[in-house]
C-alpha cells in the first residue's frame, strides 16, 4: 500500500514538471504567432535551417514581449506598430527583420541598436520621410536593406555609416530629387542598387563612382530624358543596367561605352524613334539586349549593332510603330541565337539580315502585318529544310495578299515555295516614316528620312518644291549670300543619303514647299509627300511671316485658298516614256468639313489637264481627272521635258445628277478651282532596244531598194508592196492630227496609262491603221472649229 502511494506521487511530480515546461513553452510564442523552424537563406543562397516566429497581419500595435532570444528570424509585416522601445534587445541572434507595411516615420524609432548580427532588413512601405546621418551604424552585418516605397525626400551624406558589408539596396519608390555619391562612400560592398521611380531631376557625373563592385543597377522609371557620359564612371563590374520605362528619346551611347563588362541591358518602354547607325558597339560583353514596347521606334538603321561577339539574345517586341529594318543592321552578330520580333509593323524581313546571322536558332514574328508575295528572299529561312525554328507559328500569319489572309506563313512558304521564284513586290513607304507636316528654322539643315519595304529592294529619288529630281547624283542649287544679294556659291544643296533621305543643307524660307519621296523597283513605286515650312523668323534682315499670303511664299496657299497642296511626281523614267503620277493633299481639312457639315455643295472633279513643253514640241492635252497616274510615251530618248498638270472642280448643285463619281481616294475640292503643278523630267539614253526599233524602217526601207534589181517575174509583187508603202506613210507619224491643230516632229500622239504597253505589236498594227485613218478624217473636220484641247480620255484603263 505504501509502495503504491509512493509510485502516484512521484507520477504526480513529473506530470507538474510536464506542465510547467509546456506552460513555459506556450509564453515564449506570442499569442496567435507561429513559432517553427523553417528554411531560411542567406543573401548569397547558402541554406539554413532557422528558428522563425511568423506575427505577420495580426493587427499588432506593439511588438510582443517575451521572444524567445534564439529567435533568428522575427516577421512583422502588415500591423500597426509605429515605434520599439526595448522588445528587440535580447534578440542578440535575429539575422532577419520584417517591419514593412507598418507605420514607422523614422528608423530611430526602431530600437535597432542591439542587432549586431541582422543580415537582412525590411522597411519597405512605411511612411518614412528621412534617412538621417549614422542612424544605422550598428549594423555592421547587415547585407540587405529593403527601405523601397516610403516617402523619403532626404538622405544625409553619412545616413549608410556602418554598413560595410551591405550588398543589396532598394531605395526605389521614394521622393528623392537627387543622388549624393557621398551616399555610397559607406558601401564599398554594394552589389545591387535600386533606386529607381524617384523623381530625379537628372543623372550627374559620377553619381556612382564609388560603387567598384557594383553588378546590378535598376534607374527604372525615373523620367530620365539624357545620361551624362561620364554617369556610370567607377562602374567597371556591372553587368546588368535598366533603364526601364524613362524618356530617353535616343540610346545613350556615350554613358553606355564606360561600361566595359556589361552583359544584360534593358531599355524597354522609352521614347526612343530609331537605333541609330553605333548605338550599340564594342560592348564585348553584352549578352541579352531588350528593346520593348518603345511607342515611337519606327526604324533599326544600318550597322546599329557592332562588335557584339557574345551578344546571344535580342528582343525588339511589342513597338507598335515599328516597320523597317536595315538588311545590314544585324551584321556581324556572329553569336546571336535568339531573335524576338513579335507585335511590330514589320511587313517583311530582308533575306540578307536573316543570312547574316550564322548562328541563329530561333524567331519570333507573330502579330506583324506580314506580306506572304514578298516570300523570295525571306521565305526560305522558313521553310522545313531550314534549321531556323519559327516561334509560335500557328499565330505567325499572313496580312496580304488578300487571298492569303490568316494562313500560317510557314504553310505558305512550304506550299509556294520552289516554284519560279518570281515573289517580288511593289515598294511601300511605311506611314510612320516623317509626319505630314515639318516647321523648322531658318539656317539649319534639313534630313528629311524615307525608307520602304520591297523585294527587290527598292530606289529612291525626291521632287523637290520646284519640280526638280534629286537622286543620288544630287542637284546644283545657288546658296544666297546673307544679304540675300544675288548668288554666294554654287554647291549640290540637295543630296540623298542611305538609304533614302533627302539633305538640304542650309535650309532658307525659299526651301518651304512640298518634297515627296519616291521608292521604286521593277515591279512599281510608292510615294509619300511632306511639307515643310521654313521660318523666316531672324532670316536676314529679320523679316518674319506674314499671316497673309504672299508672292515670297506662294506654296503656303494655292489659288483657291483653300489649303490643299498639288504635286506631281516622276514615277518611272524610261528612254521613250515616262509614269506621271500626282496627289492632292489638304493642309487645313476643318473648314471645308466644317461646310460640309453645314449642307454646302459638294464639290466635284470636272477636269484635268496636262502641258507637255520643250524646244520642239509645247501643247496641251485633256486628261481624265479621276485617273492618277499618266504614262507619258513616244518621247525622244535623252531630252528634257517641262510637264505641268492642272486639275480644276466646279460646284454641283446636284450630285446624283453628276455623270461622273468622285474618286473616293480623292479629297474633295471647294467649288470652282483649279490646281497646279510642274516639274522637269528628262528622258534616258536609248539602249540597244530602241536602236533596234529606230532602225526597222530602214532595214524595210533597204530591202525594197534590193528588190527593185530583181528581175520582172517580181514586178507586180514590188508594185503591190509600193502601193502599200505609199499606204502607210500617209498615216505613220501623224497620228497626233487627230487631237492636234499643229503637228510637231516628236510623234507624241498618246497619253496612255501605265497598263498600256510602250511598243506595240507588228500584228495589231494594221488594225490601228484603219482606226487612225477614221480618226484622222474626224480630226480633220474638227480643226474647222478651232481650239488647242486635247482629249485623250479613250486611252485610259479604268
């Protein structure tokens, strides 16, 4: 009995014992808290095993007393707490503090001083305002600091004392106007900087200079508009630099060549208009290149990218404006594997930008609009011999031509593919190349860019203002003295520039007008106009613009007032014809809309008229108005023609009335005016073609010489072939009788557009015969009534 009394009360003692170590347990977790080990890893990934207590969204205003000291890891985010006094002193082992999404203002209310061996600080998303002078010098291991999204406007030059081991810091999301270098004096360590979506004013000289060790720098949405050369001075071993979602509206390649080991580059989301011609040279080490969602880029030129030897990935996705790149902008990327450009306004790709890059596995072209009958150059990249793989070509499709619309491009290239090659296409001017209208200042030069998409590449040349040609042989122009009396030099004042750009040098009020651009190849051509207006405002004797029109200034207004410009532009020289084609574009389109809206009469094309005029032939002929394009034929090889074109509208009362429609492609004139235009145009050389043409008569001519020595069994087959003879010569080079009043020695006797052939057949020839002879008897009649038109509106194809 006794044996068993003494067996309950030492079961008794122990069960006390029990309890009170379980009661010892419960008080050193708080309340609500998790107390766990958990994996927890240092700043340089080394894994550890950690005693962690999770008070993470508990509403807490205070932090909880009694922690455990072998605490290492303590996480307070998202309470209430505003201030520590002394709960953290006896955490002599914490390695990481959590303190975001709380209500501090400053860090000296944080009770930090005790923490000798914190590597890792969160104190993001409070309200601090200021980093004060040593406020964090007992932190000598700490190696993160999280101190992002506050409202922090003031860093004191000595605020990061004591941190020499200090290896990341976001400062991103604050109020910073500046960056002091004496900031980082403190932190020869620091690998990773963010400092990003402050509103800076700008980068300075050496603002980073020094940050030796420096690996990673983030300058993201900073409203960043330049980078001065030397900013990044000091920076020998970054590798990866953003420069995300700033105003850079160019690449700072000055900055960028100081840093020597960079290896990722992010400029996503700036305003950048072109990668010009260096942009990105000599950056031995780049590797990964991205160049997203810029909204303005519109072109990638030549030689953009030199001397990458490791660069392996480029993107350049999601540019909405987009549309051409150089076929020698890639060149020498010998080691690039990856090649994103998805979601642009590329049309095509040149066969020689994709051939120039050896080691090129993959592609991506979705979400352009892509033209599947330019496939020749291109196509076989992609084609299933190709070792180059097509990303996401179940979405690559094709935009033209119409019967191709939504097919995969590689099952169009698989399918066409091998035939006779013969998938050339007509040049096309992207939209994006220079806007419809460009003010600028007197005296300064002028680079008016052009650039289009075709296979086989296209040519350019210029109509300049006045008419003239500029090509790539440039046109002689008189620069005026200052004192704008009489001639200073004589110099090529306009030149083209690869691929397409029209340079004037010294731009003068007189330079003002419209200049259109013209990319052709065999297949056709495009044009797109611009018009520029130089301002006088401190031209020579300080002469400003009038507001009124005035005979300086012609181009400013036309005859009727109204706004709208009228050029007309060589499409195609060839020796014997010449392709006119002419636009009308308006300048002001509010008012006359404006009378539209209001139940004015609509205006209507009537009539256009073209004036052909040179040392032998001037006269003027009645063209169609609804057609824009005018194939000019039977010229003289190697001659200078002066063509004018005139275009005129009167008011229909009653449009349904009207025999003819507008031309919806045409923009509506006010009632009763006419426009014109004129330029110069000069013929080429015959080539042997037309010699071989010119001396078919002769030949004929020869021959029935010879046959008059044949004997008399031939006689009445040679008094046949006279009398023919005599036949045609009556008609042959005077068929301009029929819609002239004066014949003229050049045989310019069509108007034809451009479907029509320039030669024409022997076999149809006898056919046209009989029609010239009916036309000759009726033009005969007709010059009795007198009159100098011409109507030629017969030879048209509509």
């Amino acid at each position: 009995m006794a044996a068993a009394l003494l067996v309950s009360l030492m079961a008794s003692w122990v069960l006390a014992g029990v309890g009170v170590s379980l009661e010892a347990g419960r008080q050193l977790c708080p309340l609500q808290c998790v107390c766990e080990t958990r994996p927890w890893f240092t700043p340089q990934s080394v894994y550890h095993h950690a005693k962690t207590v999770d008070c993470n969204e508990l509403h807490l205003h205070r932090v909880p007393a009694n922690l455990s000291s072998d605490t290492q890891v303590l996480l307070l985010q998202s309470n209430n707490i505003s201030s520590i006094t002394s709960e953290l002193q006896s955490l002599t082992n914490l390695t990481e503090l959590d303190l975001s999404q709380n209500h501090f203002t400053q860090v000296s209310s944080m009770g930090l001083f005790s923490l000798g061996y914190l590597v890792t600080l969160y104190l993001e998303e409070n309200q601090i305002e200021e980093l004060e002078d040593f406020g964090l010098r007992n932190l000598s291991s700490l190696e993160e600091l999280y101190i992002n999204h506050n409202r922090i406007s003031s860093i004191g030059p000595k605020a990061f004392s004591g941190l020499t081991n200090l290896l990341r810091l976001h400062l991103n999301s604050n109020r910073l106007m500046a960056i002091d270098s004496r900031w980082f004096e403190a932190l020869p360590s620091l690998e990773i900087l963010m400092i990003g979506e402050n509103p800076i004013l700008g980068l300075e000289e050496k603002n980073f200079l020094p940050l030796s060790h420096l690996h990673s720098l983030v300058l993201a949405g900073m409203g960043l508009v330049s980078v001065p050369s030397s900013a990044f001075k000091g920076l020998d071993y970054l590798e990866s630099l953003s420069f995300y979602d700033n105003r850079l509206r160019s690449v700072p390649r000055d900055a960028l060549s100081m840093l020597t080991n960079l290896k990722f580059l992010d400029l996503n989301k700036n305003p950048i208009s072109r990668i010009q011609q260096g942009d990105f040279q000599n950056l031995q080490h780049l590797e990964e290149l991205s160049l997203n969602n810029l909204e303005e880029l519109v072109m990638v030129e030549q030689a953009a990218f030199q001397n990458l030897p490791e660069i392996g990935k480029l993107e350049l996705c999601n540019n909405p404006r987009l549309s051409y790149i150089d076929p020698q902008a890639f060149s020498n990327l010998s080691s690039l594997r990856t090649l994103l450009l998805h979601n642009n306004q590329l049309s095509l790709l040149s066969g020689d930008l994709l051939s120039s890059l050896p080691s090129l596995e993959e592609v991506s072209l979705h979400s352009n609009p892509l033209r599947c009958d330019c496939l020749a150059s291109w196509g076989p990249h992609f084609g299933n011999q190709s070792h180059l793989k097509l990303l996401e070509s179940s979405i690559t499709l094709c935009s033209t031509p119409s019967h191709l619309i939504g097919q995969e491009l590689q099952e169009v290239v698989a399918f066409g593919w091998g035939g006779d090659g013969a998938n050339t296409c007509l040049p096309h001017i992207s939209p994006q190349v220079f806007p419809t209208t460009l003010n600028i200042s007197a005296r300064q030069p002028i680079t008016l860019e052009c650039w289009a998409d075709a296979d086989p590449a296209p040519q350019f040349y210029w109509i300049t203002p006045n008419g003239d040609k500029v090509s790539s042989e440039g046109v002689a122009a008189p620069i005026i003295s200052e004192e704008g009396r009489g001639l200073h030099s004589m110099k090529k004042k306009h030149r083209l520039s690869e691929p397409g750009a029209l340079v004037i040098e010294h731009a003068e009020p007189s330079d003002s007008g419209v200049y259109t651009c013209v990319a052709w190849n065999l297949e056709g051509a495009d044009t797109k106009s611009v018009s520029v207006l130089v301002d006088s405002k401190g031209y020579g004797e300080g002469k400003g613009w009038s507001d009124e029109p005035s005979r300086e200034h012609p181009w400013l207004v036309n005859s009727s007032g109204t706004g709208h410009t009228l050029v007309v532009l060589t499409k195609v020289v060839h020796a014997q014809s010449v392709v006119l084609g002419w636009k009308l574009s308006p300048r002001k389109e509010a008012s006359f809309v404006g009378q539209l809206h209001q139940g004015a009469s609509l205006s209507w094309w009537t009539s256009a008229t073209v004036h052909i005029d040179n040392r032998q032939i001037s006269y003027t002929a009645e063209v169609p108005a609804d057609v824009q394009e005018y194939n000019l034929t039977h010229l003289l090889p190697a001659t200078e023609y002066h063509v004018c074109l005139t275009v005129s509208s009167s008011p229909i009362t009653n449009p349904s009335s009207s025999p003819t429609p507008i031309s919806p492609s045409l923009p509506p004139l006010p009632p009763g005016q006419s426009y014109t235009s004129c330029l110069n145009v000069t013929t080429k050389e015959a080539g042997f073609s037309v010699e071989l043409v010119t001396s078919r008569r002769s030949s004929v001519a020869l021959a029935a010489v010879m046959g008059s020595m044949f004997a008399l069994s031939i006689m009445a087959l040679l008094v046949v072939y006279m009398g023919r003879r005599v036949q045609q010569h009556k008609t042959c080079g005077h068929s301009l009788k029929t819609y002239m009043q004066h014949a003229t020695s050049i045989p310019l006797n069509e108007l034809y557009p451009p479907l029509i052939t320039l030669w024409e057949s022997e076999t149809e020839k006898e056919k046209e015969d009989k029609e010239e002879e009916e036309a000759r008897q009726r033009g005969e009649r007709g010059e009795e009534m007198g009159g100098t038109q011409i109507n030629t509106t017969k030879t048209y194809m509509w």
